[in-house]
C-alpha cells in the first residue's frame, strides 16, 4: 500500500480554512502552507486536485474547485481508512504509555505477602460481609493494601467466596 500524503487527515481543516478565504483563486504559496508541503510538491497538488490555470509565469487553482476536491477526498476510502488506522496507532500508543507508566510503579511490601490469607490481612483492611473498607495514608499505603488483599483472596479464595455468598443470603 502506497504511502498516504501527510496531509490527508488535515482535509477537514484545510476545508474550513479555505472557505474562511476570500480570494477566488490560490497560488503556489498559498498552497505550500495550506498542505505543508514544499514547492515540487504544492505544484504537483495543483496539477492533480485543482485544475488550474496559467496566467502569465504564475499558476493559480481555483478555491471553490479545490474546496470541492477536498470534500470528495474527504469522504472517500483512502481518508476513512487512514482516519481509523491513525486512531487505532494512538489508542495502542496510549495503551503502552499507561502500561509502561504502571511497570514503573514499585509497591513496597511485606516479605510473606504471597502466605497471606484472609485472616492476617493488614490492621488497615477490613472486610466483612457486604462491606469492604480500606484505611490507608498515601496513594503507596492503598496500592500495598490492594495488593495484600489481592493475594489473600487468591490463597484463601473459599474464605471470601463464603463472605460474598453471606452478605447476598443476608440481603436477599
């Protein structure tokens, strides 16, 4: 697949942009900073999207063609897909930095977190049926509470699984 012009997902912009303009018709550098592109390539936008006309050494594209263009561009297949692979690309890229943020957070716990059961949770936890409250100081104290309690569930699993089935025989 051909690479996409970098300008393609700026479609809708230039659009409005271009309507905000009064001059009927549009040069080369008009073109270079509407499309960010440099010289060979603002000609080589104007010969393939615009049209044009030639007066004198100077060649100009008509706005409201090259508006017209655009719309057909912007609706059409190749910006629909680049709009979803670039919001695709940003959501992984999102998903990493938050991930990678996550690894770096370092929790500072006991030496026999992973023995822990329900029983010897932390003074700071208190769970009982249909209730579970957390005392803590600090945004490390909660993580390290979190992760005792998460480890004690998963050793002592029966032992909260009988909490949970009393406190819904309770309330039903």
């Amino acid at each position: 697949m051909p690479a996409q012009p970098t300008w393609l997902l700026r479609v809708p912009a230039m659009i409005e942009e271009l309507e905000r303009l009064s001059a009927p018709f549009l040069d080369r550098t008009v073109m270079e900073t509407l499309f960010r592109v440099r010289r060979r390539r603002a000609i080589q936008i104007m010969n393939a999207l615009g049209g044009g006309y030639l007066i004198g050494k100077v060649f100009l594209v008509d706005r409201l063609e090259l508006i017209a263009q655009l719309r057909i561009i912007s609706g059409g297949g190749a910006f629909e897909r680049e709009h979803r692979r670039k919001e695709l690309l940003s959501t992984e890229l999102d998903g990493i930095r938050k991930d990678r943020a996550a690894k770096e957070i370092k929790i500072p716990v006991a030496d026999d977190i992973w023995e822990k059961s329900m029983a010897k949770l932390a003074p700071g936890i208190h769970l009982k049926p249909g209730e579970l409250r957390i005392e803590f100081h600090g945004s490390e104290d909660l993580l390290r509470h979190l992760f005792e309690l998460s480890q004690a569930i998963a050793n002592d699993y029966e032992h909260i699984k009988s909490l949970v089935e009393e406190s819904n025989r309770t309330s039903g």
